[in-house]
C-alpha cells in the first residue's frame, strides 16, 4: 500500500481526499526505500504514526538516490 493511500491523500494535490487507514489495526508496519520519501508527506506519516505503539521497520540505504528535491535530507540523522 502507499504512503498516500494509508494517510488518505490524492496522489496528485496532496489533500486528504478520504480517511487515514487506522494504523492501530497492525502489528507491524514496514516502510520501504525510506529516503526517496518527500520530506513534507514523511513529517504527515511521522505525527500519524506517533499516535500508535506497534512496530514500524524503516528500510532504506542512505547511498540510494535520494528523493529529488532542492536539499538531501538524512532521515537516519532525525530525531
């Protein structure tokens, strides 16, 4: 499943255009290529998982190709 398609956005305008998915409901949550995510839909998946206490498994390689924008951002330096 995406990451837009969990938080309920529109691929293109990134509103919401329906409702989160309740996270809750998993056990585990695994995110793939980790550092091709958008910065700005990564914060919106951060404050959704914040609210549940299952597991969540980050994969990703900080030598990928990162997502294209104007800076590198290195998720595995945050907080």
């Amino acid at each position: 499943m995406t990451i837009h398609k969990c938080l309920g956005l529109d691929i293109n305008e990134n509103e919401t255009d329906k409702k989160c998915i309740n996270f809750s409901n998993y056990d585990v949550i695994v995110i793939d290529e980790l550092f091709r995510i958008d910065p700005w839909l990564m914060s919106k998946l951060y404050f959704e998982l914040k609210k549940v206490s299952c597991k969540i498994i980050l994969i990703g390689h900080s030598s990928q190709i990162k997502y294209i924008s104007k800076e590198n951002y290195r998720y595995d330096k945050c907080d």
